[in-house]
C-alpha cells in the first residue's frame, strides 16, 4: 500500500470538488439570484470568479490537512469521515458566507438562505461522494484481503494463539495480514501451532530488525501474565519506528490512561497512543514551519551570500559543513551549518565543542555566538528533515552515550529535531554528555507541551540571543 499515491486521490479530489461547488454556486448566484442571464460573457474579467475558482479549493484543502484528513488515507472509517465532512462543510461555509456573501446587494433577505443552502450542499455532496467511493474501495479491498496492514504478533503462547485465531477467521477481513510472531523466552508453549500458520521471525531483542526488514506497520502484544515486565521493554525499544501498537485488553490496568479502546470485529485491541499531540496541531506546525523558512530563505537571502563570502574568505575551506544527525525516529539525515571549525577539526575522532575549543575559526566563533551558523538548516526545514522548534538533533555516538544514562532520551525522537529548543535557549551548547542530559530535562519538558504558542516563544527568545550575541 501506498499512503502518499492514496492521500493524493483524496486531496485532488477534494480540491477539484471545492472548485467545482463555487463554479456551480457562482453560475447558480449569477442566474438565479442577480438574474444575469449572458453573465459568462464577462467571466473573464470578474475577480470574484477566479479568487473562488483557486483560492477558496485551497483553502478548503489546508483545512483538510490540518484535521488529519491526509494522514493514513487506509485508516479511515466511512462513518466518521461522513460526520466530520458534514460538519467541516458546514462551518467552512459558514465562514464563506460572512466573508464573501454577507454584504451582496440582494432583493430579499431569503436569497441569503437560499444561497447558504446551495453553496453547503454542493460542497457538501460534492465532497463527501468522491471520498465515500474511495474509502468504499478500500475497505472492500482490506475486507477481501487484497491489502492490509503488515502485522506482527509478539507472544508465541495461549494469548497469542488465540488473537491469531480470531482475528485470521473471521469471515470478512480487518486489515490484519500477519508476516510472523517472535517469542519472548524459552516457554513457547502454542510455537508450534504458531509456525504451522506464520513464520517464527526471532526473539525479543530481534524486534526493532524484524519491524524495520519486513516494513511492519502494526505490532500485536499477546502475553501471558507472567510476561507483562516485557511490555515496558517492548514500548522503549520501538520508540524510533512508526508503527501502530495494540495489547489484549488484559494488558489495559498496566497502561491506564495512556490508550484508546479499537474493535478489531470479533477481537477488541486496545491501541496504544503514540502521538506527541493532536494532529492537527502537528499538521499547524508544519504548515508554519513551511512558511517561516520561506520567509527566511527569501528575505535574508542577502545575508546567506554576505555570510558565504566571510567564512569563505575568513579561513581555508568549505562554506558548508554538513553532518549525520538522527531525526524524527531516529532516521538519519544530513544536517547543513556554516562551518565555524578549521578543516579536519575531527581528525581524532568526534568531539564537543567547549568554551575555548581551539577548533573554532576567528569568525566561527561569532557565528556560534549569535547562532547564525545554524542559518543553513531552514533548508533541511523546508524538506521535511528538522522543525523550527525542536529537540536539538544529535549525532549517533553522542546519542548512544546519553542512551547509557538516560534512556528515556529516545523519547525526543517522537519530535521533529529543530533549528532551536528550549533546551538550547536556557542552557546552549553542551561540552561533554553530562550537560546534554541537563539539557534534556528542557527538551522533554517541551516534547509534553509542545504548542504552536510554546514554538513562538521560544523564536522570540532565540531572535534575542542571535542579536545579543548571548549563545553559549
């Protein structure tokens, strides 16, 4: 399956349905309310026209982003999306109708209504038909088998026999296709009868490997009561991949709080809830991420060049320096920094910088102090790699380290790394791994909070460190 091929079809035709509800709205206003009978012979020149044609579908599409609408196109229930397309059709025209319609010159006060109620229900209808036929289409396919959703059952006894049993029978299918099971200790009890039906894929520690070579998108915990201690394991080690986790509702009093009751047909799962925040405030800090880089790229684009030529010129070298660093679920990407080093600054391996690193160039050293050598990154902003505000990404040896005395480190790959944090704001440039877990404490406290509020915040204090020149 292809998440990003299906949530295209569902965003053109939301997009083309938006269009197509005001073109049919404006002709219905044309005609049947101003009675402009030859208005089409003007169309070209009408502003209204085209402002409603392309701005308006795009509004209506960034609305659908920011609810999840485009986030697991596979997951959808036809009941849900019918009530929330009703319900954003009808506040989104709302907001249309007293920005744009409100103050046309009309003869009766019931042409108001009557428009209101022709704009709400092409939109509506027009809308909610395409995206029914497609979620019909899908869930006839999962339904059928034909596709689904690579799941891995960890437990190998009772529990785990009896999951497998009632989930592969029942008549229609969920979106359960099982690629294996791994066990957690030597007492296989039902393996057998397992492997009879799957492939035994390995053990526990064999878990993050087996989720990542066999692109699993679902995790089943089946244990037995003597095997809860593992769940605590299970959660922190698939931390870094974007799976889904579900647990037999035995499992529930462990994690009270912390999941959402799922019906799986005849089986009930409990799905645990892994994500940071509400997605549509995710989807609201991407789209401010998006913009903000722009704004930067475009408007300060002088002051790249400016920066360029001195670091350049200021010492023997690249302009650039880029560097591994581990991103959101701990995917490795290359970060991009003016270089503030002298060439082979690392010829002995790697290594923090202090307060009096010898390694820093002249000019280097006002860059770091002004953060301005992280200026490049709102590239990797731009593409999806980094955040605005996030957890300062790290490199893999220094993560490793700090995973030695503070596991619960792993918890800051949930979050997008970023340009700033409110690690870095109140306690800068850590020299040794003792400082980075100091920091830490900040970084998480803001992964539990984190708001588009929160995010400004910290930009506002960061624009004071850059032009006080504060930066440890």
């Amino acid at each position: 399956m292809n998440d990003t091929k299906q949530a295209i079809k569902y965003f053109i035709c939301d997009f083309f349905a938006a269009m197509l509800a005001w073109v049919l709205f404006f002709s219905y206003r044309k005609i049947y309310i101003e009675h402009e009978w030859e208005w089409y012979e003007h169309l070209f020149a009408n502003k209204r026209f085209y402002i409603g044609s392309v701005f308006i579908p795009v509004c209506w599409v960034v609305v659908y982003y920011l609810q999840g609408t485009y986030h697991e196109p596979y997951r959808r229930s036809r009941l849900i999306e019918f009530v929330q397309t009703f319900y954003t059709s009808l506040l989104g025209v709302l907001i249309l109708f007293f920005v744009l319609l409100l103050d046309d010159n009309i003869q009766s006060y019931k042409n108001y209504y009557k428009s209101f109620g022709v704009l709400f229900s092409l939109q509506f209808l027009l809308t909610a038909i395409p995206r029914f036929i497609l979620s019909s289409r899908t869930n006839h396919k999962i339904q059928k088998r034909k596709i689904g959703f690579k799941t891995l059952i960890i437990g190998s006894n009772e529990n785990a026999w009896n999951i497998f049993n009632e989930i592969q029978n029942l008549k229609e299918g969920n979106g359960n296709l099982f690629t294996g099971f791994i066990h957690i200790d030597g007492r296989n009890g039902f393996s057998e009868k397992l492997m009879q039906k799957v492939p035994h894929l390995g053990e526990l520690s064999d878990l993050v490997r087996v989720i990542k070579e066999r692109n699993i998108n679902e995790v089943i915990i089946a244990l037995e009561s003597s095997e809860h201690n593992y769940i605590q394991k299970i959660l922190n080690d698939t931390i870094d991949v974007d799976i889904r986790i579900k647990l037999i509702p035995g499992v529930y009093d462990i994690l009270a709080g912390s999941v959402k009751f799922t019906s799986v047909i005849q089986a009930p799962l409990i799905e645990l809830n892994r994500e940071i925040a509400p997605r549509w405030q995710i989807n609201a800090k991407r789209i401010f991420d998006v913009l903000f880089s722009l704004f930067v790229l475009i408007t300060f684009s002088w002051l790249y060049i400016v920066l360029a030529v001195i670091v350049k010129l200021s010492s023997k070298g690249p302009v650039f320096f880029s560097q591994e660093r581990l991103g959101l679920h701990g995917k490795p990407f290359k970060i991009i920094k003016y270089r503030s080093m002298f060439i082979d600054a690392e010829r002995h391996g790697p290594a923090l910088s202090s307060k009096n690193d010898p390694r820093i160039t002249p000019f280097g050293l006002l860059l770091r102090k002004t953060r301005l050598d992280e200026f490049p990154q709102f590239f990797n902003v731009l593409i999806g790699q980094m955040s605005i505000v996030g957890p300062r990404p790290e490199r893999k040896f220094f993560a490793d380290k700090i995973v030695e005395k503070a596991p619960h480190y792993k918890h800051l790959h949930r979050v997008r790394p970023g340009i700033t944090s409110w690690g870095q704001v109140k306690f800068g440039y850590a020299e040794n791994v003792d400082e980075m877990i100091q920091r830490l404490k900040y970084d998480l406290l803001y992964a539990e909070n984190m708001s588009l509020l929160v995010d400004i915040k910290i930009i506002i204090y960061t624009v004071l460190i850059v032009f006080q020149g504060r930066g440890k």
